[in-house]
C-alpha cells in the first residue's frame, strides 16, 4: 500500500457515493464518503485514525481494517473497474449543466 494516496471506489448501486480512503504520509488513514451530485463534485463525509506518533492511536483495529479496505479496493479497481466511466460521466453532465 502506497502512502498519501486515494483509494476511491463507487457504490455498486449507482447512487452517485464513492467511498475513499487515504493514507497518509504519516500513516493515518482517512475514511470519506463523496456524495457526486449534478452540477459539482462533491459533498464529503470525512473521519480519520491517526496513529501514536500523532496524538491518536485509540483505534489501531479500526486503522487497520480501513488499510485493509484500501487494498481492497485497490484490488477491485483493477479486476473490475467502474469509477473512471462514472467520473466522465459526472464531468460531462456538468459541463452540461454550465451551458
């Protein structure tokens, strides 16, 4: 797993919500959920675990598990990828709407 990267991945249910996570250079992880509506890209919903080092560490099993999550989902872009189509899709529909 990559630090300070996103790991974005689309709802199966077409709602318009990816589920992100982000790992930091310092090895906290934040957990979003973007809401994609019509005209912009986002509405966001963030929470992060951070570790020791950064004045946290209460949840290193929550930490963990969202880690975890990442992989997946790193894993599941690759095997069946559907955000990219989604995102021009939303893009184009914007640039609709800006007209």
């Amino acid at each position: 797993m990559r630090q300070g990267v996103l790991y974005e991945r689309k709802d199966d249910n077409s709602t318009g919500k990816v589920l992100v996570v982000c790992v930091s250079d310092l090895d906290d992880v934040e957990l979003s959920i973007l809401d994609f509506d019509a005209e912009s890209y986002m509405s966001k919903t963030t929470v992060t675990f951070t570790t020791l080092t950064t004045g946290g560490g209460r949840s290193p099993n929550v930490r963990r598990a969202l880690k975890d999550l990442a992989d997946a989902i790193e894993k599941d872009n690759k095997e069946h990828p559907i955000l990219e189509d989604f995102k021009r899709k939303k893009l184009r529909e914007s640039r609709r709407f800006k007209k």
